[in-house]
C-alpha cells in the first residue's frame, strides 16, 4: 500500500544519509538514483507481486547502506593509511560466515 511505499522511500533515504554523510556528490547521487527508481515504479499496480518485490528490494538495499557500508577517507596525519567512518548502525561480526567459505568459488548468489 502508500503508506508501506512512502515509509520504505524515505527509510532509504535515511540511510542514504547515514552511509554517505559527508560525501555530497554520493549522497545527491544516491538519492536521485533511489527518486528515479521509486518513479519508474510509479506504474505498477499496488499490492502486485512486483510492488512486493520493489519494496522489498529497497528495503535490503537501505539495510545493506546502514550496516554494510563504511566511508574511508585518507588519513592526513598518516600517509598512506585511511580513517574509517563507523557508525552505531554499522554491522560488526567476528567475520566467521566470511571463513567458512574461504578457498571456496561460490559467488555471492550461491551463498543465498
């Protein structure tokens, strides 16, 4: 419904804030990008399966922005070395699901 389209629009562009603070230009990028794909899906009829799979792929998309992508910046008092922005949101592990496939060929389709 609207309100579940409207509510996931604008989760996305939160986390569009929170991934890209900082970074203007992948931050007005990342927006228009999201405004385009949201109106190219004006069309689709409301509770079709494509809207389902529309709204929850945006819903992923925002999830992955807010836990999965850390900004680097070069670090100015080190040279060579980068300053990471990490946030509250930002999913740390202890990288055991990444070992388990290590020396593996899956692609990340197969690990789905």
């Amino acid at each position: 419904n609207k309100t579940v389209v409207l509510s996931t629009y604008r989760n996305l562009l939160r986390a569009t804030r929170i991934a890209f603070q900082g970074d203007q230009s992948t931050l007005y990028n990342s927006r228009r990008f999201a405004r385009d794909s949201f109106d190219k899906n004006r069309g689709v009829k409301a509770g079709s399966i494509e809207a389902e799979k529309a709204v929850e792929h945006a819903q992923g998309v925002a999830q992955i922005l807010r836990e999965n992508v850390v900004q680097g910046a070069t670090d100015k008092e080190e040279s060579g070395a980068y300053k990471l922005r990490i946030h509250e949101q930002t999913e740390k592990g202890d990288n055991e699901s990444v070992k388990q496939f290590k020396g593996t060929t899956k692609s990340f389709a197969e690990v789905k």
